[in-house]
C-alpha cells in the first residue's frame, strides 16, 4: 500500500513538472512573437533608401581616402630613411663631429706625451720639445683645418 503511495505521489511531482514545463514553453512562445512583432515594427522605419546608402559609401570613401594617404605618408618617410645615409646635410653634421673629435684628441695626446715624458726625464724637457718641433708637433698641430669641397 506505501508502494501505490510512493509511486502516486510520484505521479503527481511528475505531473506538476510536465505542468510547469507546458506553461514556460507555450510562455517562450508569446514571448517570442512578441518580439518578432517588436522587430518587424522597428523594420519598417529603417529600410533601406538610396540617399542613406550614398551617404554610407561616402564615409567609406573618405575613410579610405585617409587610410590611403597615411600609407602613402609612412611609404615617403620610410623611402626617405633609405636614402637618410646619403644626405649633405648630414655629412656636413658628420664632419664637423669628427673635426672635433680630432683636435680634442690630437690636443690631448701631443700634450699628455709631453707631460709624461717632461714629468720622467725633467732635464730633457727642452729636447723633447724640441724633438716635437722637428716632427712637426707643434702648437698649431693641436687644430686641424677644416677645408671645405672644392678648395
């Protein structure tokens, strides 16, 4: 007798689902209609006229337009960069960088030698300076002359 009543009562809980589910599904489907009718209303102001697809294929083309000019821009500065190497300009900046980096160095060797030589043979200091006279290290070799092409 338990057993009939366990298995009513399941029966029941059972039914009670199949219930509920039948209630949520046909629920869904007004649900959904309604929405289908939403949307079909919200349709029919937006269909498509020539004007607003001419407008549209404008901005498209203006923004085509620009992305087209910056690659064309990036394409001059990298084809610049190329030939960057080769620039007057530039070499004229290089040169004088390495005029001055050879009198710095010019000066400062000539002058280090000699004080080394001075500070370690003192009673030769007037044969070294002499010595480097007869090489031609002299006062006026701490500058090199900057020509310019063509002189």
């Amino acid at each position: 007798m338990l057993q009939i009543f366990y298995e009513s009562r399941d029966f029941f809980l059972l039914r009670n689902v199949y219930r509920k589910l039948e209630s949520d599904v046909h629920s869904s489907k007004r649900r959904f209609m309604e929405l289908a009718d939403q949307c079909n209303a919200l349709k029919k102001g937006r269909e498509e006229s020539v004007s607003r697809s001419v407008s549209n294929n404008r901005q498209y083309a203006s923004k085509s337009e620009d992305n087209l000019k910056k690659v064309e821009e990036k394409y001059s500065e990298l084809k610049m960069a190329e030939y960057a190497d080769n620039d007057p300009v530039a070499f004229k900046d290089a040169i004088s960088v390495a005029h001055a980096a050879a009198n710095r160095r010019t000066g400062i060797a000539s002058s280090q030698i000699l004080q080394w030589c001075s500070n370690n043979f003192p009673e030769a200091k007037e044969l070294l300076e002499h010595m480097f006279q007869e090489v031609g290290i002299s006062d006026d070799l701490d500058y090199l002359e900057m020509s310019t092409p063509g002189n």
